[in-house]
C-alpha cells in the first residue's frame, strides 16, 4: 500500500483539525519549517525488543545486521520524515564495508549521529575484564584498552560521516570502600583527556551522566555536575549529554537543561521516560508534561543563545523494552517528542517574561500551560504531509501489515543485538 493512498481516506479530518489549528496561532508557518527541519535519531540497539535480565521476548522479524537496521529506520522516517538519523553502538554494529553502509544510509536519507563507545561489558575474545570498570580502573593496561576502544569507535564514525562520540560509562562501585573516588575520578579525566586528542577538529563528545546501575553505590560520571567537570576540564569539544532515565527521583530535569544551555554545555539528548530509575520506556508515556517543561527550556535558552535548534544539539532516543513492538514504540516515541517541541513553540514567550517579571505566578503557570493543553496533533501531522510523510505512521504500519512482511523476510526468531 502507498502512503499517499493511506492518506487518502484520513485528509478530510485532518483538514478540519489542522485548519482550526492553524486558525489558533499566526506561527503556523514557522513552526511547520521547524517541526519539519527537526530530526530525531534512532538508537541502533533499539529496533529489536530490549528485555530485561528476566527475559526477553522478541516480536520477530527484527533486524540481523546494521544494514536492515538501517532499512528499519528507513521505513520510520519515510512514515514519520522525522527520524532521519541514527545513532550506532560498537561493536554491536561495526561496518564491515563503510561505503556501502554509507550509500545504503544515504538512500534512505539517513545520517549518522553520535556513535556509542561500550566499555560496560566483556566482548568475546578481550583481553582485559572491565569488570570493575574502564576508565577508572587500578589497573593502567585496563584504562588504555578502553582508550583504545574509544579511539576505535572515533575510527569508524569518522568512516561514516559521523561527528560526535558518546561515552557513556559504568564505572563506579558497588560497595563502600571499594573505590578512592578521587582517583576514579583522575583516572577516568586522563582517559577521557587521551579521547579527546583523538577527536577531529569539527567532532564533540558527548559524556553521558547517570546516577546508578549497574553499579549502586557510586557511579564515577554520575550527574551533570560531574558530567559538567569533566567536559569542562576536557575542553571546548566537550559537552554533558542528559539521559532522561539517568537522574535521581523527582530531579528537576528541566532547570538542570537550562543551567546546562546558559553554559554553552549542553550536548544532547537520550530521550526517553520513566517511573522508577533508567525505565526507558517510551518517550512521553509516563511524565508528558516533564518532557514539555524541558522543551520549554530548550526552545527558550536556544533561541537565547541563537542557537539552531535543528542542529546544534544531539537529538537522540534511547529506549529499550520487552512488550511493544519496537518499530511501532519508536513511532509513538518520536511522535511524542514533535508535539511536545510543537508545544514549547507555541508558548507565549512575552507573556511568560511579563508574567515573571510582575511576580504574576497563575499568569506564568496559565501560559505554560495553555501551550501544553493545545492538541498539536494536526501541526506535526502536516508537517509529516508536506514532507511526504504519513497522516498517521501507526496506522499505516499496521494497516500495512509491516512486521508481518518483516517475520516473512527475516523469520520470528531473530536475535537482535542491543541491550
Ligand atoms: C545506559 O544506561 C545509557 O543510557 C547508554 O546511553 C545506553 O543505554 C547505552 O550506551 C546503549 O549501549
Ligand atoms: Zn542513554
Ligand atoms: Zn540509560
Ligand atoms: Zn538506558
């Protein structure tokens, strides 16, 4: 079935609600430039059913390799023309021929976002156990091996066209005592130090804080304070990442993305949404009005420091579970993600300022919250339609019958790599 014959049968609707929307705002046009320069990046590990140390249960038809990886997010960015961009895990996706993973990408019109260093397990064959972490550890031959690593996954983005690494650690220790912090902390900093010689001139790296798991006393990257020490000592290549999932209860994600932003340090995102720690579950399933404050003070601080908001941040997700199909959560997910941008958009920026400036608290709470009651949908919608996208991606998948064609081609018990 074409998209275009999908879309047929749900024009009429749509019509109806995108002209009242449009009626509603005199942005309409600017925010449709914007929603449609908007790409978010798909994680690599999150195309097949992620599972949890309990089991795992796949849904079929997932991919095999990089290259039906990269068919995967083709076929959501060409329902959604808003997930132009991958984002890819070594060694779970190491190239075996870049040119061709490149032209393949290109076809798709996909680019290649952050690449993921992975230093938090043992692969077949390694040397040396990061069993009691990589940066960080005692052992000097441990800390060079994952600086090699690192320097290894620079190698194969670079090969890509890709222009950013994030590392993402789990060092840290379980018990009190067992780790000097200090030393941790100086070990991991020389390490990160040799990484960032190794980096291009136009590449950023992007270290990836989170408060807990694996390890659960200590976590040597384990908030953006440190994350921010660390990137500042690095230097100016250097960015703190914020993973959704990776805060203690109740942080206030928002206020730490703004202070982050003022300071030129912000790197990017792991989107995603949680109840408990790291849940990553779909992005806007739990905290919808979370995620729209963090907006709120992306487009703000963005806008602030004349910033691209298309551009000059890494938008990525990083989700993981065992009960969706994977293909139909990263629609959900990226939906989720273009109306709560579309939200924090159509804030009234004056009235907000004016609002905060007289101490007029319902007036500031009233105009937030009259962007986060404003039904989008028919926004993002069009913006997908004159992007030659789908009215609704879901439905199209489903009525297309998409992972039946794929359990067809690739089988129902398929291992995807990934957490
Ligand atoms: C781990 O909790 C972090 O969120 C990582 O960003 C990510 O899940 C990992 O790098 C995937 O390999
Ligand atoms: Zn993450
Ligand atoms: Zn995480
Ligand atoms: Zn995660």
């Amino acid at each position: 079935m074409e998209i275009a014959q999908h879309n047929e049968s749900l024009l009429a609707a749509h019509q109806r609600a995108f002209n009242y929307i449009a009626g509603e705002t005199d942005q309409t046009e600017a925010i449709l430039n914007k929603l449609a320069a908007f790409q978010v990046a798909i994680p690599s590990w999150a195309l097949g059913t992620g599972g949890t140390r309990f089991g795992r249960f796949p849904a079929g038809g997932e991919p095999r390799n990089l290259e039906e990886k990269i068919e995967d997010i083709g076929l959501l960015h060409k329902l959604n023309q808003s997930s132009g961009a991958i984002s890819l895990h070594i060694p779970w996706d190491i190239p075996s021929n870049p040119a061709n993973i490149r032209a393949l990408a290109a076809e798709h019109g996909i680019r290649f976002d952050a690449m993921n260093s992975n230093t938090f397990q043992d692969q077949p064959g390694q040397a040396l156990s990061y069993k009691f972490g990589s940066l960080q550890h005692v052992n000097k031959a441990i800390r060079q091996q994952a600086i090699d690593h690192n320097i290894e996954v620079i190698k194969h983005g670079i090969e890509l066209g890709s222009d950013s690494l994030t590392v993402w650690l789990s060092d840290g220790s379980c018990f009190p005592g067992q780790l000097n912090f200090r030393q941790a902390f100086q070990h991991t900093l020389e390490g990160l130090q040799e990484i960032y010689k190794a980096l291009p001139d136009n590449w950023k790296v992007f270290v990836e804080y989170k408060a807990f798991e694996p390890n659960f006393y200590s976590t040597t990257v384990g908030d953006w304070g440190q994350s921010l020490l660390y990137a500042g000592k690095l230097g100016p290549k250097a960015y703190t990442l914020v993973d959704l999932g990776h805060h203690l209860p109740n942080a206030n994600i928002e206020q730490i993305v703004a202070l982050l932003l003022m300071e030129g340090k912000l790197g990017g995102f792991h989107f995603n949404d949680s109840k408990y720690g790291d849940d990553d579950l779909t992005v806007g399933s739990i905290k919808p009005y979370q995620l729209f404050l963090i907006f709120n003070e992306l487009v703000e601080g963005m806008d602030a420091r004349g910033m691209n908001h298309a551009k000059d941040l890494g938008w990525m997700i990083d989700a993981s579970h065992n009960v969706k199909d994977p293909l139909e959560d990263l629609l959900q997910s990226v939906e989720a993600i273009m109306l709560t941008y579309a939200q924090a958009l159509l804030v009234d920026r004056k009235k907000l300022a004016a609002a905060q400036l007289n101490n007029d608290v319902v007036t500031a709470q009233e105009v937030l919250q009259q962007a986060f009651r404003t039904d989008v949908r028919a926004l993002v919608a069009e913006a997908r339609l004159r992007a030659g996208g789908s009215l609704n991606p879901l439905g199209y998948f489903r009525a297309a019958k998409v992972r039946a064609q794929l359990i067809k081609k690739r089988g129902l018990k398929t291992v995807a790599t990934g957490l």
